[in-house]
C-alpha cells in the first residue's frame, strides 16, 4: 500500500506563512500527479494545488499569487503558503496518484489543520 505523512499545519495569524509537507511511501513504480485540497467546517472538499511530475502546477483562483506548490523528487511536495487569510483554514490533505503496473490508484493524507486568526 502506499502512505501519505503530512506536516507543518498550525495556528497562524493573517497575512502570516505556512509551509506544508507530504512524504510519500509505499509500494508503487510512480508517482504521477501530487495534490493539495482542502477542507473547510461545513463545505466540501476542494482542490488548493497540483504539480505533475513534469512540475507542471496548478492552482485555485483564490490562492493564486499566495501558494506555491513543489516537489523536490519523485515523492514529496510542499505548499509553501504565504499571505493568509481566515478564509483558508481548513483541514489541508494531500493526494499522491500512484501507478502500479498498468493502473492508477489515488491515496490520501489524513490531513493537517491550518487555522488563521483574523
């Protein structure tokens, strides 16, 4: 099976930083795709960052010019988090695409709350 570690969430007060990190391991041949989503009291899970294994990245509209997403081998990435805002916390989760043999199988972190004071 495959494991997802995530760290660095906290408590932080607005316009401050956060660095997330998720270490991957396990029992694959790839890691394709690593995510970052998000989720909020009462709202739905939603997508915050991906970055492919080209390094191609992308990103929600809302963190757009505040997040950056990488990944410094083939299995960890970070979102390094700068100018927060209350409205971004949520319990943040981090999602590998692992490849085993012909098929592709998704995992999930078991998350890592960031909290923003106003």
């Amino acid at each position: 099976q495959v494991q997802l570690v995530e760290s660095g969430g906290g408590l932080v007060q607005a316009g401050g930083s956060l660095r997330l990190s998720c270490a991957v391991s396990g029992s694959f041949d790839s890691i394709s795709t690593l995510g970052w989503y998000r989720q909020a009291p009462g709202k739905t899970r939603e997508l915050v960052s991906t970055i492919t294994r080209g390094g191609t990245t992308t990103y929600a509209d809302s963190v757009k010019g505040r997040f950056t997403i990488s990944r410094n081998n083939a299995q960890n990435t970070y979102l390094q988090m700068n100018s927060l805002k209350p409205e971004d916390t949520a319990v943040y989760y981090c999602k590998a695409i692992a490849r085993r043999g012909p098929y592709d199988y998704q995992y999930w972190g078991q998350g890592t709350q960031v909290t923003v004071s106003s």
